[in-house]
C-alpha cells in the first residue's frame, strides 16, 4: 500500500486537526482526495515518488473537464494547468503518466473525426473476433472472465438467501465500490456521490440479500482487477484465475451485458452494432437502456459503447471517467 502524503492540519485547519483514524471508515483505504486540495502542497502531491496514479485521479478528471468545456478552441498547455492549480511542468508529467497520452494527444482524442476513425477501425475488428471466436485480441479480462445469470427465481426473490460481500477501495479511476458473492462479482460502480448512496444503490439492487462490509475479501479482486499494467500480470497472465460474474438481468439485459464483453480495449462500438449482435438490430433504444444499467462496470466494459455521430454520449460514471477510460486503453493498444 503506497505511503500517502496528508497536508499539516496546522496548515490547513479545515481538517479540524481531527485524528486520520477518526475521518475514514474502517474498511476504507485513504487517497488525497479524502482531503482538500492545498496549492501549499502541490510539490509533495505531484512529486511524492511512491504515490500511484489513484490518488491523483481527481485532479485529472478536473483537467478533463476543463478540457471538455473548451474543446472547441483547444486550450493551451499552461492553460489547462492553471486551471487545477498545477505548474505546467507538473500537470504535463502527471496527465502523460496517467493516461498514457499527451494532454494535446487527448484533444485530439476527444474530436469527433477521431471518435469516427476509431469506430472504423473497431469494426473490422470485431468483425475478426466474432468469426475466430476467441478473446485473443488485446481485450480486457475477456480470457478470465466468466459468467453466471441467476435464475428466474432468484431474479425475483432480490438476492435471498445470498450473501454480499462489500468494499470501497480507491482505482486508478478513482474510487469504486465492489461487491462479491461465493458465485462471483454482482457489482462493480465508481463513486459519483458519496460513498452511502453507492451502498444504498447496491442494497436496492439485491434487497434481501445478507449485506456485510468486508474488505480482506473485495481487496485481493481490486489488486486482480485494476493491475494489469503491472509486469507481473503481464507474465502470469496464464495462471490467473478466471473472474466469476454473477449477473441479476433480464434475458434481454444479460444478452447486451455478454456481448460488451466482446469488444476488444482500444476498441469502440455503437449501440446499433450491439443491437445488431445480439440479433435485435431495432432494440436500440432498449440495448441503450441495457447499457446504462451495466452492474459491473470496467469487466463489463459498457464505457466502449459511443454514438454513430462520433460523439462519446452519456456514461453513468461520469463523462469525464468514460474518456478517461477509452482514451487510457487507446494509449495501452495504438
């Protein structure tokens, strides 16, 4: 677990001087965005050499949004900087590392005709996957991922007689919340709104299931999940086990869910693809639907579902998190 650096209570007395102990809940993990940001300490943040790319990806996403609200006239370097409180220096350092691109790279990224290029490209090749039938082509998770639905009857019963295994743990997009069954994952959400509403969004979702907040369990499948940068994933990539899902869908729902699993990273595709996938090309109001209620969001990569128009569309996580997440996997795969 990296050290993390937290500012002086002394210099910033919004903290209150209360104890660390006494501000994170006992199953959390503690990034900086737990804290106020403080300009004071803008060195020590970005600098900090153990910190990992999760305690930073508020300021990121802030960088993004900037960037979005200003595409149109592609904001200089020190400009976008500025913006989030950074050194030109410092914020190119940390969104190249970040992302994997630069941030004009990213402007890039972030313009229709490149969505379309890429739209174009992806095609022909999931047009490759579906016909060899395999998962071999640079997708994420997609060899050690399996699926389970639950039955009509344990659709209806809202998760009786399971138990939930739950823990908020900090990602490289920011902070997620993770929940696990003996059968598998039944939900994987960023946070938007607080960490309550996320859990009360899981609890409504499975109502009569056991809830326990436990995170020695949820900890090693966020390590198993989000390390796949890492070499040593890289090189054991043929012993990891498979990531069990257990899916709580319609048969319409579950069949959406299955074929986002198709699309490879780097890669795009249009609801009106997927409904033609799925052998229902006149359901694309309802695959879009199917889409934004994606349970499992990042192994069920619904971020890769964009408009025929090029535009990058909604994203239940935030807009900002789906172009962070294409643009991350573009640079992983180009």
């Amino acid at each position: 677990m990296p050290v993390l650096f937290f500012p002086d209570p002394k210099l910033s007395p919004e903290l209150g001087g209360g104890s660390h102990e006494d501000q994170m809940s006992k199953n959390r993990v503690a990034t900086t965005a737990d804290y106020p940001y403080n300009l004071q300490h803008e060195t020590e943040i970005v600098m900090q050499p153990k910190l990992e790319p999760s305690e930073h990806y508020a300021l990121i996403e802030q960088a993004i949004q900037y960037i979005e609200a200003n595409v149109q006239r592609q904001p200089e370097l020190d400009e976008i900087a500025s913006a989030i409180g950074l050194s030109e220096y410092h914020f190119q350092r940390l969104f190249t590392r970040w992302t994997g691109i630069s941030p004009k790279r990213f402007l890039q990224f972030l313009t229709k005709e490149h969505a379309k290029e890429l739209l174009a490209r992806s095609e022909n090749l999931l047009d490759t996957t579906h016909q060899i039938g395999l998962s071999s082509l640079g997708r994420l998770h997609d060899l050690f991922v399996t699926t389970e639905a639950v039955t009509p009857g344990e659709y209806k019963s809202r998760g009786a007689g399971l138990i939930i295994r739950y823990g908020i743990h900090p990602t490289p997009f920011g902070k997620c919340l993770i929940a696990t069954t003996e059968r598998g994952i039944c939900h994987l959400g960023f946070i938007n709104s607080g960490e309550g509403a996320a859990i009360d969004e899981l609890v409504s979702t499975w109502k009569l299931a056991k809830m326990t907040e436990d995170y020695t369990k949820t900890a090693p499948l966020i390590r198993s999940i989000f390390s796949e940068d890492t070499a040593e994933f890289k090189t054991s990539l043929s012993t990891v086990s498979p990531l069990r899902l257990l899916l709580r869908g319609t048969n319409f729902q579950i069949k959406v869910w299955e074929a986002l699993l198709k699309i490879p990273s780097g890669s795009v595709t249009t609801y009106e693809q997927v409904a033609a996938q799925i052998s229902q090309p006149n359901a694309v109001r309802a695959v879009g639907s199917a889409v934004g209620h994606n349970p499992i969001a990042y192994l069920i990569p619904c971020h890769r579902v964009i408009r025929k128009s090029g535009e990058f569309g909604n994203y239940r996580y935030g807009s900002a998190r789906k172009k962070v997440l294409l643009a991350r996997e573009f640079a992983q795969t180009a």
